[in-house]
C-alpha cells in the first residue's frame, strides 16, 4: 500500500487531470472496501464471545495500516492547487478530496475503538496523565467539529465559566472522550438546533456538559445507555449507522481518570452528557 500511495502522490503534482479524479477516486474506493470490513469486524464482535481479543487486535493492525497510508496520501495532496489545475465546471478535485480525507478520519476513528474496546476488556487501558487546559482542549475539538456541524444546520458554541482551572488527566483519551460526545450531539441533534459545550467548576472538579435539541433517549433505554453494543431505539429510527460503542468507552475513561459521568434526556427534547475531571491541586 505504501509503494501505491508513493507513486499516486509523486504523480500528483503536474498530473493531468484525468489522473488527479483517478487518484481520488481510488482513495474513495479504497476506503469505501476498508469500511465495509470495519462494520463486518463489529458485527462479528457483537455476536461472538470467544477469541474476541485476539480478533480485535489482528483487525485493528490490518485495518490502521491501509487507512493511514490514505491518510498521508490525503496530506500530501495539494488541495487548493487540485482545483486550478482541474476544470471546476466538470468536478472541483479538492472538494472530492476532502470528503476522502473527512471519511478516512472517520475509519480511524472506529479503528481506534476496536483498539479501545480490547485494551478496556483486558484491563489494559493505561492512562498518561498530566496537567493541561480542558479549555483549550474544548476549544481545539468545537473547532474541528464545526464543518461537521455547519453541514448538519446546527450551530456549535463553546461557554466557559471565568477561571476554570486545569486539570489532571490523559489529554488525548479526553480528547476521544469530547469527541464522542460532540458527534453523537450534532448527529443525533435535531435540524437547525444549537450543541452547547459548557465548562465550569465545580467542588474540586471541572465540569463539561454538551447539550443539544436533539431526539433524546426514551425512558425505557435510559438505563442501558452506557452498554457496550446498545442503541437507543431513538438513534435506530433516526439513523442507522452506528456501533453502540462510543458511549461504553468514554465511560470507562472518564472513570479510570478519577472522574464522573452522566446525562439527562428527554424524548423529542434532546440530552445533556456532562463529565467530570478532578482539578490538579
């Protein structure tokens, strides 16, 4: 894969056009087939108990290798320069290759789940913990997610409360933590609604809550939200893609952290997921 994405990117620069759409179209292809082997790794996840480790960690390997092989392709590629070297009436390139670039983001993603999932059954999700901003942290992830939003209708906006102080924690498993929660938000939000992202302090620990108008979670599931698999029958109607796992491994995150977690909901009316993190004294 990597001598392939070599040659593709080397190519790139002064190709003519017809190779510029064949070099995307391959990206999307490519990741059009890994995708389909990372819902199939899910649904045999799912359903099988035995040799579940090991499963997980021969997909996870075989998996992130092709998908960051199409990432540094995707890095390499010269977005703006793709767009006037190609004819914008017929197909504008760099928009193709966004879209490749934003769905390959997406199957690391759920790569690093399976990864997560694994090392969390086997109690070997190990922490690094250090002091830093959750502001900041907020901050940084509302940005990433706010094309993300814009293309749903929804509006993203960040609320600090003065002086939140920083915290102790592993910064990047809290950046997968606000991750999760933003996405679920803005997908499960309802159209043309608002995601709110607070930050406060409170008795020794910083608070985030990330609000939306959203479809909620009905009563009845309520209980089994935080379980490994499960999806609510609001998130079945309203969509059905999905793993039922990001919930399970923010949980146990925020937890191994030393902190809490939780969220109210109302059908039709929309969530609140808030956690909290123990300030560094």
């Amino acid at each position: 894969m990597g001598i392939v994405v070599s040659f593709f990117t080397a190519a790139f620069y002064g190709a003519e056009p017809d190779l510029m759409a064949l070099i995307a179209s391959l990206a999307a292809a490519g990741l059009f087939s890994i995708g389909h082997i990372i819902v199939s790794s899910f649904e045999r996840m799912a359903g099988a108990s035995r040799d579940k480790s090991e499963f997980v960690s021969i997909m996870s390997h075989q998996l992130r290798s092709p998908l960051s092989s199409i990432k540094w392709l995707m890095n390499s590629l010269d977005f703006k320069k793709a767009d006037k070297i190609f004819d914008k009436e017929s197909v504008e390139v760099s928009s193709i290759l966004e879209s490749v670039e934003t769905e390959n983001e997406k199957m690391i993603q759920l790569v690093n789940d399976l990864l997560d999932i694994n090392k969390i059954e086997d109690n070997v999700l190990f922490l690094r913990p250090a002091e830093f901003s959750l502001t900041d942290l907020v901050r940084k992830v509302a940005a990433e997610y706010q094309r993300f939003a814009r293309s749903s209708n929804a509006v993203l906006k960040v609320f600090v409360e003065d002086e939140v102080p920083l915290i102790f924690a592993d910064q990047e498993r809290v950046k997968s933590v606000l991750r999760h929660l933003i996405d679920n938000a803005v997908r499960y939000g309802a159209q043309s609604g608002s995601v709110d992202i607070k930050l406060e302090r409170r008795d020794g620990f910083v608070k985030c809550s990330v609000i939306d108008q959203g479809i909620g979670i009905e009563e009845k599931d309520q209980k089994n939200i935080f379980k490994k698999f499960f999806r609510s029958h609001s998130a079945l109607r309203y969509q059905t893609e999905g793993t039922g796992v990001g919930l399970y491994i923010v949980k146990n995150i925020i937890e191994l952290s030393g902190g809490k977690i939780g969220f109210e909901s109302e059908a039709n009316k929309g969530s609140t997921f808030w956690f909290k993190l123990p300030i560094n004294l």
